[in-house]
C-alpha cells in the first residue's frame, strides 16, 4: 500500500503515440526555454458568466483568456493542465494541436477551452516579445475595430414575463432603443426579432401566421424610420423558425436593405439554411455554432451563408480563427464576429480582427453592464477599451490590457476565486 498519487500520464493504449504532440526536447535560448506550470481559472458574474483563464509559467510571465461556456468550459480547462505542464507556451500552434490530439471529441466545450488556453499563449508570447497579440498574428489591416451593439429587444426579455409581449416588444420601444444606441456613437447594431408577439405561435412547429409576420416587420420599419440607411442594422432570428417562415419574413424585409438577417432555422439543418440564403435578397449571418475549420469550410462550400460569424472565444483560438477566415475569404465570404465576452475576450477579438481582410464588424453583447468598460485598462496610452462604437487595437504588449482586481473580485460567481 502506498501514498503516493498515480500518474496517469502514461502511455495508455490503443492511441496515437506515434504521432504525441508533446515536448520531448528544445532548442531554444534560455531567455526563450520558458515552461507552463499551471492553468488556473474563475469566473466573473457580467450578463453572461464570463469564464477567465490564467496561464501561469516559470518566467516572470503570465497569459490570460477568455473562454465561452464558461463552467463547463473552465473545469476542463484545469483539467488540461496535466497535459499542459511542461510545455512552451510559446509554441502556440503545436500546443493547440496537442490539446485537439488528446481531446478529441469534446465538441463546443474542448473548442473553448482550447481558445482560452489559445489566447493565453498569445498573451505571454506577445509580453514575451514586447510586441501587441496582432503583430503575431501577421499584423494589421486596421487600426480601429468597428463593433455592432446588440441592443437586444429594446427592452428587457424579463420585462414579457407578467405582460402582454405585445405591449412591451411595439415599434416605439425598438425605435427608442435604435435612437438611443446610434447616439451613443454606434454605426451598427442587431436587435432580436424572435421575441413572442403573437398568442398563435406554436413554438413546436415554428410558424408563424401572418399578423405575427407583419408585426415583426413593423419593428424593422420603425428602427429604419427612425436612424436612416446609412447604419448597419442587422436582425436575429435565434434558430427559430422554418425555412418557410423565415423565407415569407425574409423576402417581407427586402425592402429595408439589412446588414444581415441571422441565423433563421436550427444551426444543424444545413441544408434547410442553404434554401433560405438561396431564396431572399437578404444577406444570411450564420456560425456562433460552428467551431471548427472544417464545419466553415464545409458550410462556405455548401452556399448555407454570406456572412460567416465565428466566435471569438468558443472556436479553437486567435490561430484558429485567422484560419476560419481565410477560408471564408477563399468563397468571398466576410466576417462578423459573434462576442459576448468581457473586455478581455473582446480585447482578443480585437486583434484577430485587426489581423483579416475580410472583416465586417464584431458584436458587442454587454450594453445593460455598466461596469463592462471598467474591468479593464489598458496597459499602454488611456482612455476606455470600447468608445464611440468601436475599439483602438491596444498596443502593450500582449493583449494589452490588464484586469481591474477590485472590480473582478467584487462580481466573481460565488463558486470562484480570484486568480490575478
């Protein structure tokens, strides 16, 4: 009997060893011979629960990132360490491979983790070089990264909940909303247009009738009426409906000359996607549930969508990502970055946008957070990350930026401690 803990690293098998992703030697300086020694996490309490990563290493460095689906996605995250041990962060593309190597088949959950860890590599290669996280990627197109608002359904989805949707979701709150965020600077935005507004809507067959179709388009035509046509306005559909309905609706909001009209049947009919792209003069946004290279390659082949919209923090990492988009880029396919991330996994998206051709504009999904700017600082020049409905690409090192402790412990979710 004995009281020493098993190492479970072992080869185990029926795997590929012959093909083992991880260190065995290096050849590099000492000033660049660096090892990770742990992966630590939390979680921060914003509208969403954002999922933070810390990469920690045995040099005076360390590297943070930002992870989708956050409980799930950070426990594997730690879990990843024993994998990680050892390893040079600044290896980042054969770090990325390990972990896809060693696990496979985690889906969504293993792809955001994996961009987590992604992202924090970047950071300590970047604060390592002294260079900005864009400079790694093959620096830059832009130097300011334009972002679309999510403003929602004009009001609270909460606010449904003891009225009458139809009182609460009208043409007047959209219009209200739509003012308010283009004075605030914004020269794109998206709003919800899958909120229940009609007592006949069978949720299981996914049709709608025809006041409940003409209800939706009197949301659009207000929120054009009341900012013009010279923003950006784009609409999102959340999956919900038939190619059918989406179609009667889409080729009803031809007339309104929208950004895009977003993901309008569930993510896995493909080609039920493909039919309605095919039939309405609307361009089709789809691709927050894609996440991987091969998923975009094979939705760009397949003409299911003419905007692609990766996530910047759920599909496998800023490598990853750059890849995704020069895939799409090979169709004539632009990007328009799903995010709904703290300034941290924002700040990230920032530099991959500023690294593409084919960039639109990226999603900011935190209006209702009054804090969202104050999490963050810069590390190098002032002034808030996200201002006048866009981003400056920060130029410190890394990702360059730094994480605000005091508030970051002020909203940690109950089960998480702070790591930075």
């Amino acid at each position: 009997m004995t009281n020493e803990t098993p190492d479970y690293r072992i080869e185990q098998g029926g795997g590929v060893p012959w093909r083992d992703m991880g260190r065995t030697e290096t050849h590099r300086p000492p000033e660049r011979d660096l090892e990770i020694t742990e992966v630590k996490t939390m979680a921060i309490a914003g509208n969403f629960t954002w999922g933070i990563v810390k990469v920690e290493t045995d040099a005076d460095v360390y590297g943070l990132g930002e992870t989708f689906r956050a409980e799930a996605a950070l426990d594997m995250a730690e879990r990843m360490t024993i994998d990680l041990e050892g390893e040079n962060p600044l290896d980042t593309s054969r770090v990325r491979e390990l972990l896809e190597q060693r696990y496979t088949g985690t889906g969504r959950i293993g792809q955001a983790a994996f961009t987590a860890i992604e992202t924090a590599c970047y950071d300590i290669k970047g604060k390592l070089f002294d260079v900005p996280v864009y400079e790694l990627l093959g620096g830059k197109y832009r130097d300011s990264i334009k972002i679309y608002c999510d403003t929602h359904a004009g009001e609270s989805l909460g606010e449904a909940v003891a009225r009458d949707p139809t009182d609460v979701y009208t043409p007047e709150s959209y219009a209200r909303a739509a003012r308010d965020v283009v004075d605030e600077g914004f020269e794109a935005l998206k709003f919800d247009l899958d909120v229940p507004t009609h007592e006949h809507y069978d949720e299981a067959n996914r049709r709608l009738d025809n006041a409940a179709i003409e209800h939706k388009v009197s949301l659009v035509e207000a929120v054009r009426d009341e900012i013009g046509d010279d923003v950006d306005l784009g609409m999102d559909l959340h999956w919900n409906f038939t190619v059918e309905t989406a179609v009667r609706l889409g080729k009803k909001l031809e007339r309104f000359d929208l950004a895009w009209l977003e993901d309008p049947v569930p993510p896995e009919k493909w080609d039920a996607q493909k039919r309605v792209t095919e039939a309405i003069d609307v361009p089709v946004l789809t691709g927050e549930n894609l996440v991987t290279l091969d998923q975009f390659n094979e939705a760009a082949r397949k003409g299911m969508l003419d905007i692609a919209a990766p996530d910047v923090n759920k599909c496998g990492g800023l490598g990853e990502y750059v890849d995704i988009a020069t895939v799409c880029d090979l169709y004539g396919i632009p990007v328009a970055s799903h995010n709904i991330s703290s300034p941290l996994g924002t700040v990230a998206g920032a530099h991959v946008s500023a690294t593409i051709p084919n960039f639109l504009c990226m999603e900011w999904h935190a209006r209702d957070v009054p804090w969202w700017n104050e999490m963050a600082e810069r590390t190098e020049g002032s002034g808030p990350i996200l201002e006048d409905g866009s981003i400056d690409v920060p130029e410190g090192p890394g990702l360059g930026v730094e994480l605000n402790r005091d508030l970051c412990e002020r909203y940690l979710t109950d089960d998480s401690e702070l790591v930075i």
